[in-house]
C-alpha cells in the first residue's frame, strides 16, 4: 500500500486477490517464507516511452506509451493493448496483474503482462490510427517478441490497430512472427478469436446456471458495451435462446424491449466496426427502441447480466437494483466492472457470480490457441478451435469449484479463481529460485 498508494485500480485488483489468497497462504508456510505474493505484485519490468505522431492538420502530438512485463514464471508476457485516455500506469498495472491469474487459469503457458497509452482513437482518421500504431511500435518492438512477449488487442485496440503494429514490427525486425495475436485470416489469425471473449463469458454463464440444472434458454440478458466483448457476448446469448434487451457506449445505453436479434446485432456490428458510430443511432433505425443517456443499463429488469464494457461499471447501488429485480447470474466480460461492494452483494445474496480472470479468459485463451497454430505453421478449423475453447472454460469452471466451493454447496467464484490462478504461478516461481 505504501509503494502502490497512488494506484487506486491497481490496489483494488491486488486487495480482491489477497484476501482470497492470504488464508490459503497461511495455511501453506512455503508460500508465505519465500515472500510470494510480495513478489508478484512487483511488474517484473514496466516500460514507458514517448509517442510521437503527425496528425492529419501536421500538428505534431506526443502521447505516452506503456508496456507492463508483469510475470512470466509460466511462460512469455501475454496481454492486451489499450488505447483510451484514461490510460496510466494503475489501470495498465491492475490489468496486467489480474492477467498473470487469467492466464495460469487458461492452463496454457502464458505469462501475463499489458500495455496500450493514452491516446484516443475517437475522431480519428484511418491514416492518423495507422500513423500512431507505427509510432508507437517503434518503440515497442524492442521490448516484445514470439517467446518474450506477446501483445493482444484490448479497448480501442482491434482487428485494425493489430494490423498496423504488426505491419511496423515486420519491417523493423525483418521477419514473420506470431508476435501479436488477434491477427487478420491471411496473415496468421485464428478462427473463433474476435469471437473467443465474448463466446467464453457465455459459456461460462452457462456452465454456471448448469449447476442449479437451469441454462440461456428463454432467460432475459442485459449486456453493457458495444465493442468485441458486448457484440459477441450477444450474439451467443442469442444462439442459446435468450432474449437481450440492451447494449451500452460511454453515452448511454439501448433499451429494446422485443429484444436485440441477430439482424439488429449485425447493424450494431456495422454501426461500431466499420462505421464507428454511437449506440444512440440505433433508436434512429429502431425507433421502438429507448436510449438512456450517459446511464448503465443495471436498473433494466433481467435474469443475467454481462458487463462486458470497462472497470468499475457496476457499483453497489447497480448490484442491489439488479438483485431486487430477481438477476441470478452475473458473468464478467470486461475486466474488474464490479466494484468490490457490488461483489459482496452478489455473494452475500448467493447468486451466481463468475469475475473477469474466470469467465472472460476465453479471449487470452484462443489467442495461446492462435501462437500454437502460427509455431505450427499450421491453421485449425472454426469447429476445432471453437471445441477448445469450450474445453478450456469448462475446465476453468472446474478450477472454481475445485478452490472455491464452500461448506453450504455455494461456489465462490471470486475464491475459487483467484487461488487456482495463484497455485500455479506460485510453484513455478518457487522452483525458479529468487530471481
Ligand atoms: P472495445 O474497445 O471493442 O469496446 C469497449 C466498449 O466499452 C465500447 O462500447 C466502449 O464505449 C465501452 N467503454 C469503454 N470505456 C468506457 C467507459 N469509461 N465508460 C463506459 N463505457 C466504456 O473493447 P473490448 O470489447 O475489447 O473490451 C471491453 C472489456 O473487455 C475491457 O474491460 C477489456 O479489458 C475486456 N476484455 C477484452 C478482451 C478482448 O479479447 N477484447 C479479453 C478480455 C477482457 P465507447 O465506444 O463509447 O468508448
């Protein structure tokens, strides 16, 4: 607390985990006489560079630019990359450590790490979004690499940005490698990845409600955000049989009362991904629909909410309004949206409530599913890497159970994850000695 006082997000992600971890740690001398969980909540490296880029007026403008090397006991740095002017070194340092459990959950080798800067893509022109991606990789490209580090997309880094870093890591290191994941069909991508994060949290809802013999079919779902996550966390929910009523930006949210269809999702896909317009435009081709300016859409009436758009989106008061309107299950597609309060209404009233290092890391999975295929030279069908995406968010599902399962028969999801993430990064790092 001493060191990290002025990382708010950062100590509210380490505080959630250590007081999981800390009783289990007691109980477990080792892990407490070789100092841990003091070591992993020190980055093992944590870049910051100047950005320097040419907008479309020739003003010369500097953002600032981060890589946070969080852990790589399991294996090479792997997280996303943000791009939002909220960006500093807290929110890039909570991120990074929540990944380091995400990851070991995924039981893939992956260390955890993230990055991004505080440049804001809204307004911008294509060629400014392709002038800022070169800039700041190159600096990046000296930090990174296919077993050193691995960088994703994340918030405001999607299919477009990846393909401008990846052109200028190209060039400068003169080679094709799976340096980045989230990559284009042609050029070394996975089937199922856009999909991946949002299909996971699904899943994983749905491995939820199958304990209480209940499932997606026939149920009301509320969904926050509009980017990869919301979009795809919708369209699976749709597959299943549930019926959505909203979707969110930072402006406000979208109530649809008959529910979002898959032909109402594809105008949001094209209004968001290639239009890159506002959720509101959907009430101008939906006028039976409501939009609810600069509010969260946690006071609309639901079975299952997916908060898959920012941290700390739901607080107390949203937790208590969705409880009171009868919401069983809360599945995290975005990192950290509950805020501690919310967390412990959800477990004080026993719902099922599955956090973002469980129910989102279909995501970083599939994109350790897509540097398998690029060491193999080699692609896997839709089928295929669909299969193991489902395979790996069960066993997650199973991971929670197994640490978090209480005396009463309630599953503690939050618990669960966070000592299963922890147990094996842990013994790693204990057999690597002090380094
Ligand atoms: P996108 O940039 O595609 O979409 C983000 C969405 O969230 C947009 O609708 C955006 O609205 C909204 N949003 C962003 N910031 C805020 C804010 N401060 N207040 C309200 N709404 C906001 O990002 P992703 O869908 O990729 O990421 C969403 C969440 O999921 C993040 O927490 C991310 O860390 C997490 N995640 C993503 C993974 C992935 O594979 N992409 C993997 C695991 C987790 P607007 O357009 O107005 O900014």
């Amino acid at each position: 607390k001493e060191r990290n006082g002025h990382e708010p997000e950062f100590l509210q992600a380490v505080e959630e985990v250590a007081e999981t971890v800390i009783p289990y740690i007691l109980e477990h001398d080792i892990y407490r006489d070789k100092n841990i969980l003091t070591r992993m909540v020190e980055p093992e490296r944590l870049i910051s560079f100047r950005v320097s880029w040419v907008d479309d007026q020739g003003v010369i403008k500097v953002n600032r630019g981060y890589r946070v090397q969080m852990n790589s006991a399991i294996g090479p740095y792997k997280g996303g990359l943000r791009f939002h002017p909220t960006v500093n070194a807290s929110i890039l340092k909570f991120l990074a450590f929540e990944q380091v459990f995400k990851n070991s959950l995924t039981t893939l080798p992956m260390g955890g790490g993230k990055g991004g800067s505080d440049f804001d893509p809204k307004g911008k022109s294509d060629n400014e979004i392709m002038r800022f991606c070169h800039a700041f990789m190159s600096e990046l490209f000296r930090h990174i690499g296919p077993n050193t580090d691995v960088p994703a997309g994340d918030i405001g880094v999607g299919g477009r940005e990846i393909g401008f870093l990846f052109g200028m890591y190209k060039k400068l290191r003169n080679e094709f490698t799976g340096v980045l994941t989230g990559k284009g069909m042609s050029w070394g991508g996975s089937l199922i990845r856009p999909e991946a994060t949002g299909y996971g949290t699904v899943y994983f809802a749905e491995k939820m409600l199958n304990t209480k013999g209940d499932d997606f079919k026939g149920k009301q779902v509320v969904v926050s955000g509009s980017g990869n996550v919301a979009q795809f966390a919708v369209e699976k929910s749709l597959q299943l049989g549930a019926k959505v009523l909203t979707m969110s930006d930072s402006s406000g949210y979208i109530y649809d009362a008959v529910g979002i269809d898959s032909e109402k999702l594809a105008f949001v896909m094209e209004l968001k991904n290639v239009k890159r317009g506002r959720i509101h435009e959907y009430v101008e081709k939906y006028p039976n629909a409501e939009f609810v300016k600069g509010r969260t859409p946690w006071d609309v009436s639901c079975d299952i909410a997916l908060p898959c758009a920012t941290q700390n989106e739901l607080n107390e008061d949203d937790a208590n309004t969705l409880l009171s309107n009868g919401c069983i299950c809360v599945s995290e597609g975005a990192n950290m949206p509950s805020t501690k309060e919310a967390i412990t209404a959800f477990h004080k009233a026993k719902i099922l409530f599955a956090p973002g290092k469980a129910s989102n890391a279909g995501g970083v999975a599939t994109s350790g599913l897509e540097m398998t295929q690029n060491s193999l030279r080699f692609n896997w069908t839709r089928e295929e890497v669909d299969n193991k995406l489902k395979e790996i968010m069960c066993n997650i599902h199973d991971s929670c159970i197994k640490y978090g399962k209480e005396e009463d028969g309630y599953i503690d999801y939050v618990k669960g994850a966070n000592i299963a993430g922890f147990v094996k990064v842990a013994d790693a790092m204990l057999a690597q000695g002090v380094v």
